[in-house]
C-alpha cells in the first residue's frame, strides 16, 4: 500500500468514527424528545429524565431523577375553574348607614375618633343612656329616612329655597354667617356622622340636660354622633325621621338654637329647625315649581315649625 493510499484509508476510517458519534449523539438526543430532559454523568454516559424531575449526580457512573416540588402549590392543592369556585365575601360587622349630601352616616361607633368617643361615654356614665347600635329593621328605616335627606338637599329647588328665607325673615337666629356657608355644609364639605340608637329603661333613663327623659334624639354640637331613641325610630314614619335626622346633624355640623323657647317663631328660624322643616314638607311640585318652594319656606318661617 503505497502512502496516498493510505492517507485516504485514514481519511476515511477517521470520517466513519465521526458519523458514528453523530448517530449515537442523535440516537441519544431522540430518546430524550418530547419534555424530557438529558444528563451527562460523570464517565459521559447520558440519562433522560422525566418531565417534573430533575437530574442528580450518583457517584461516578450514574444520574438520579427526583421529581422537583412547584413553588406556590401546596400539596394536594387543585386550581378552581370558573365555574365552581365561589370566592368567599367577608360579612361586614357593621351595615351601611347611607349618606345624604355632605353627610356620610356609620354605625361604628368601635372605630370612631376619640371625640366620638368621649361623647359617647358621657352620654353612658353622665346621662345613663344605654347605646346600642342600628341592626335589621331598624337600620333599613334609617337609610330610608338619609335617601329622603339626600334627594331633597341635593337638589336645585333647596338651594334655591334655602336663599328665600330672608324674603320672610330678615336674618338666621343664633347664626351670623350666610346662607351660602349653610349650604356648602350641607351639600359639599365632607362630615361623617355616628349614628347609635338608645333603649329608655329605669335603669338607663338616659335625661339630657334641657330634656325631661323624653327627647327622640340628642347631639352634641361640632361633634359627629347622633343618638337616637329606638322606639321613636320604630314608629315614626320616614318623613319625620328624616326631618330628626338633619335637625341633630345640623347640630353636630355646630348650628344651635341655644336659649330659645321650642317652637316659636325665632326658634323655627334658626337653622337646625328650618332645614328639618323644608325636609319634612318637601314634595314633588317644590323640585320644579318656584311657587311651591315659596309656600314651603312661608310656612317654616311663619309657624310651620312643629
């Protein structure tokens, strides 16, 4: 064999070692297709492993497949579909109050501010008044009673017989500013309100100051709770209660009608009692008609008041 000879047999053994690798890297490759996974050992032998598992080192020859645990899951967990899986809804512990224009009403008292809650300990110790909070019946009137208040203060007609009642008086009693700083606290400054009612027993009589044991409701001026009496708020109707309603908010937004005799005519024109008026007596015609908000407001600010 001469020697061009044999440089071509080399050539041609080294290029069938070759293709042997290839097809034996190939045959090792296809094996493994298909979401498997291939490990060399360390003597390079190689191993596939399974989808979910992962390969390890096992001394010198071998490799070990251990199944890899899914962050997030917890063991034995299943993913809810659409259709049968419910989120849960967590029940508040306190119903909704409502609002009524600027006044956003609560019946939890447990989270109020501190003065809240300083009146309302003077009201239990001083006074002896049992407070309790709004539930079922009871809360569903007052919500009816503050969507009354909302619709009337919300509304053009109010402003516009709010601005009439010097026509018929000449100015507010127990107030010095004006009527546009009157509606503003009504309709556009934010104010919550705490709202609790209060059962008369002998043990808890609950007497104001100015009162003889029977008032519905009390208030305490440029502070946020109301209380209210349970019985006055189970029979009296929603135009009543809202006319109570916005007569003690008004006194927790500071409005007074201080050292006056009820019912007469300074008292039903100071601002507390006239704005509870107009609530009470407003009807359908007094939205639209200029003539029927002028009957109303000559009626609060002549004699209407009780």
């Amino acid at each position: 064999m001469d020697r061009k000879t044999k440089w071509i047999f080399r050539g041609c053994m080294m290029l069938a070692f070759c293709l042997s690798l290839t097809l034996l890297a190939d045959a090792a490759w296809a094996r493994c297709r298909r979401g498997w996974r291939s490990y060399r050992a360390k003597n390079g032998r190689s191993f596939c492993c399974p989808p979910g598992t992962k390969g390890y080192y096992r001394g010198y020859r071998g490799i070990s497949c251990k199944r890899v645990a899914r962050r997030g899951r917890r063991r034995g967990y299943r993913r809810p579909t659409r259709r049968s899986y419910r989120r849960p809804t967590r029940r508040p512990r306190f119903e909704r109050a409502g609002y009524a224009g600027s006044l956003r009403f609560s019946f939890n008292s447990i989270q109020a501010n501190a003065a809240v809650r300083r009146v309302k300990t003077k009201y239990f110790h001083r006074k002896r008044c049992r407070v309790v909070g709004l539930y079922g019946r009871s809360a569903q009137k007052f919500r009816s009673a503050a969507a009354r208040i909302n619709r009337v203060i919300s509304s053009r007609g109010f402003s516009n017989a709010m601005h009439m009642h010097h026509r018929y008086y000449r100015r507010w009693e127990r107030y010095n500013g004006s009527t546009k700083k009157i509606l503003y606290h009504i309709q556009r400054r934010r104010w919550k309100v705490v709202v609790n009612s209060f059962a008369r027993t002998r043990k808890y009589p609950c007497r104001a100051d100015v009162a003889n044991g029977h008032t519905n409701a009390f208030a305490n001026l440029g502070v946020g709770f109301l209380l209210i009496s349970k019985n006055y708020l189970n029979r009296a109707n929603v135009r009543d209660l809202a006319r109570t309603v916005i007569h003690e908010a008004m006194h927790t937004l500071g409005y007074s009608h201080r050292g006056l005799p009820a019912w007469r005519k300074r008292y039903n024109n100071t601002v507390p009692p006239f704005v509870g008026c107009l609530v009470k007596y407003w009807n359908n015609a007094a939205y639209r008609s200029r003539s029927a908000q002028a009957k109303i407001v000559r009626y609060c600010t002549t004699g209407g008041g009780k």
